[in-house]
C-alpha cells in the first residue's frame, strides 16, 4: 500500500488533481505537480513570505499547509495575477516604481499585497509597512515597494478598481 491520498486542487481558475503523500505540502503541489514555479520557496519555515499565495482569498504560507489541508479551496499564485502582456495594477506598479530587484520576494510580496489591497483598498503607509512586515526582502530595502504600493492603489482608484472591492 503506498499511503499515497488523491487530491484536487483549483489554482487560478485550473483543476489540478494528483496523488501525493498526505505530507505533501502545498507549495510542493503547486510547483511540482501543477508546474507553477512562481511561487518560491525560501525559509521552508513561514518566516521569509517568498511562499505566500492566496488561499480562499487570504494570504498564507504554502511551505506551511499541508495540500489536503487545501482541497475545496481556491487557491491564487503569481502567476495568477497577470500576463506579460497585460500585468495586473500591483505588477505594473512594481515595475513602474522599481519595487523589485532580484525578483526572490517578489511573488509572495505581490500576494501579500493583493490581500492587503483587497481588504485595505487605501492603506497609509503605516498600514503597508505592517502588511508586509513578514515578506523578507534583502535587496530594496522596503522604500520602493512601499511606494508600489501606494502607486498600485492610485492605479486603482484611477481605474475604478478601488469602488469595485
């Protein structure tokens, strides 16, 4: 008998299935199984954020929950926010106000961020700071994305994305 349990997961909107360990974590599902290796795994610990994706429309570190702790969720990842051709307001935001360097944070700062955005649609700065004081980044020293942040909620506003939350 392997002890192996059949899961089925929907990430951005896809049905995934597959058969794993029950100890299979989530962000090992997410990469290996549905081929999304925007998520990133960092600590392994939930200290660094670099894991964090959207599960049922909260943010959480998918190096912490266990994939069948998941099932009957929908589950959000990078890759879920935009295209290259058309970036979602928090990406082109990152982009435009130079929020990123090496791009290691980045995915669970951009998921962290659509929590904070979706729940908070015009934080202060304070506000950003603590949202996301748990996403470890080593390169921007937090200025500019703080100010992607503030730049993604004025594209909001300009948008109307903001009245539509």
């Amino acid at each position: 008998m392997s002890g192996k349990v059949d899961v089925k997961l929907t990430i951005n909107g896809a049905c995934y299935t597959g058969r794993v360990e029950p100890r299979t974590l989530l962000v090992d599902f997410i990469r290996e199984e549905a081929g999304l290796t925007g998520t990133h795994v960092g600590c392994a610990q939930g200290v660094c954020g670099a894991c964090t994706v959207l599960v049922g429309g909260q943010a959480a570190r998918s190096c912490l929950l266990l994939v069948v702790q998941c099932e009957g969720e929908e589950i959000e990842t990078v890759e879920g926010l935009g295209t290259m051709e058309q970036l979602s307001v928090v990406q082109h935001a990152f982009w435009e106000k130079h929020g990123l360097q090496c791009g290691f944070c980045t995915p669970g700062m951009l998921m962290t961020i659509e929590d904070l955005l979706r729940n908070n649609p015009s934080p202060d700065r304070e506000e950003i700071r603590e949202a996301i004081s748990g996403n470890l980044c080593r390169c921007t020293g937090y200025q500019t994305i703080v100010d992607s942040v503030e730049r993604a909620v004025e594209l909001r506003k300009a948008s109307g994305l903001e009245a539509a939350q």
